[in-house]
C-alpha cells in the first residue's frame, strides 16, 4: 500500500494497511491553473459541504491513514482549522494543498498547531514569472516561496509540489525546480505527471512519451523527490487507486469518485453512507479490467475511449457513473 511513505517519510501511527482519502473540501480558488485537474468540474460554492457534513465523512473515514485536503484552494475555508483538527484527533496524516498566498508565518503556525502533519506548496518554474504567469497573479512566486519559508520556520514540514511538463523536463527547468526545493529546506518534492484531465480533458498530446518518462525518473532522486501516493511505486505510473481500493477522492460536494483525475461519480455521501459507495464503485468492471494493472487509467487509451469520451459533450462533470 504506501510502504514507501512509512519507511521513507516518517513512518505510520499505527499500521499502513489502510486507505488514502483526497478530500476537496472547496472548488473556489484565487488562481485559474491550466492544468487544474478539478478545473472543468461544475462550480456552484452554496453546494459545498458543511463544516459538520464534512466531519461526518472523517466519521466514516474512520480507517483512513492519510487525508489530503484538497480545492481549489483550502486556505479559503474559514473551517479549515477546525477540519484538520477534527481529523488529526482521529489519529489520521492529514495533508493540505495550497498555492501558498496565505501562508503567512502565523497561519502556518496554526496549520501546524491545528495538527497538519505536511503542507504542499505549489511551484511549477523556478522563474519567477513564469510562475506567475502560468497561474495569473503576479507576484504568486514570491508568496508561494515566501510561504514555504514561513510553514519550515515553525516547524511545518513542506513539500513543493509541482506540475513536469514536456517543455520544463526539456529545457532544464524541471531540475531548477528540484535545485530551488533544497535552496528553500523543503522537506521534499512532490511531482506530478501531465494528464489530460480537467482543463487538459480534451489535450492527450500533453502526456510525456516513454522517452521522457524515462527522464524524469533519471531526474527524480527518491526519496527528497518523489510521486505522489496515486502510484504503487516511485518507478511505474500503476495507479494505486485503481488497483488496490485504497485510494478515493471526495468532492467538494460530497460526490465520491476513483480520483481527482477521473471525471467519474458513484454516488453522494448526502445520499448514501460511504460505505455503501465505495463498495458500488471497487466492485465496479473499470477496477477489474487491463489497465487496472499496468498505469494511471486517464493515460489509457482504451480506458479514455470506453469511459471518457462516451461522456456527451456538454454534459456536467463529474459524470454519474450509476
């Protein structure tokens, strides 16, 4: 399951043996990433959970080692404090996601204080304004930088999470990246693949070939540097969550589906208990077909033709799948 984070990144409290929730808890956001990857889903914030439906799913989320709250962007909810401490009690990991504009030195104090075990910073160039451009405020690289800063300086552990694309990986700049993380003294680097999905569902020529995932392997120094927990391991791009069942994620309005990534729903915990959703969709034919084994579901081309692309345009996503 996640071995390597046991063993690589501080160990578990209390077995490993158990599933890894990524709960997006607000779609509103002050940036308009191309690449978001919850980008194209229906946006209507009077729809989002409430603080308590929100712990109710920590209830049932009871097994769960690790929660990754999720947007959008989190620091915008007023509750977050109170949802990381809610779930941190419950002896859980619990992450966070953030562009970092409103990490200042005493909110990542209360972040860390409210029990958040690591925080990932977005970063996707080592230029300052292409940073800033890539996202749409200028300015963001000095705050998202500045931000790390502040979260390790209370002793916050803080990762740089950031997008590889085929022109950072070419020009240098994916190492630049790297070689920034260690000059800040992240804890880490978090890197993601490119996958067409949310604002890049209609863009399949932005995945790496063979070649350059090859690269990016030769590139990426495990542990300081590695991929995120979607993946069984540091050098395959097989997906955990639809391999194993120990991956899901939850939707700002409490739609439960394989992954951020996949634009699919099996049910609404305002409807359901989650329980009864999960089993639904683990026991569904998309968990037990080829390329369940072999990588992230959203790079298959057989699983894009039969599951994606029958989706009729137009239609609100994520898409109910029963």
């Amino acid at each position: 399951m996640i071995k390597w984070f046991t063993q690589e990144r501080g160990g578990a409290r209390g077995g490993a043996d158990v599933f890894y929730l990524m709960f997006g808890i607000t779609y509103n956001c002050q940036l308009r990433c191309p690449h978001c990857c919850v980008g194209n889903y229906e946006n209507e914030p009077p729809r989002e959970l409430s603080t308590e439906e929100i712990k109710d799913v920590l209830d049932q989320s009871a097994k769960a080692f690790v929660i990754n709250f999720f947007g959008g962007e989190p620091t915008l909810r007023e509750d977050l404090m109170e949802l990381i401490k809610y779930a941190s009690k419950k002896a859980l990991y619990v992450f966070c996601d953030t562009n970092g504009i409103k990490i200042t030195k005493d909110y990542a104090k209360q972040l860390k204080e409210s029990g958040l075990e690591i925080l990932y910073v977005s970063i996707d160039s080592p230029h300052p304004e292409e940073h800033d451009k890539l996202r749409g405020m200028n300015g963001l690289f000095e705050k998202a930088t500045q931000g790390i800063k502040n979260a390790l300086d209370v002793g916050l552990k803080c990762e740089l999470s950031t997008y590889i694309t085929k022109e950072n990986l070419a020009n240098g700049d994916f190492e630049k990246v790297i070689q920034l993380a260690r000059d800040l003294g992240a804890t880490g680097v978090r890197y993601l693949l490119p996958t067409p999905t949310g604002r890049w569902l209609d863009n399949p020529e932005v995945m790496l070939t063979p070649e350059e995932e090859r690269k990016v392997r030769r590139i990426a120094k495990f542990p300081y540097v590695c991929r995120d927990f979607y993946f069984q391991n540091q050098n395959s791009s097989q997906c955990r969550g639809m391999s194993d069942s120990a991956y899901f994620y939850i939707s700002p309005y409490g739609d439960v589906m394989p992954c951020c990534f996949i634009p699919l729903t099996f049910g609404n915990i305002r409807e359901e208990p989650l329980k009864t959703i999960l089993e639904r969709m683990w026991g569904h034919q998309m968990f037990c077909e080829d390329w369940v084994y072999k990588e992230c579901p959203m790079l298959n081309e057989g699983f894009r033709e039969r599951y994606i692309d029958s989706i009729p345009k137009g239609t609100k996503l994520p898409f109910r799948m029963c």
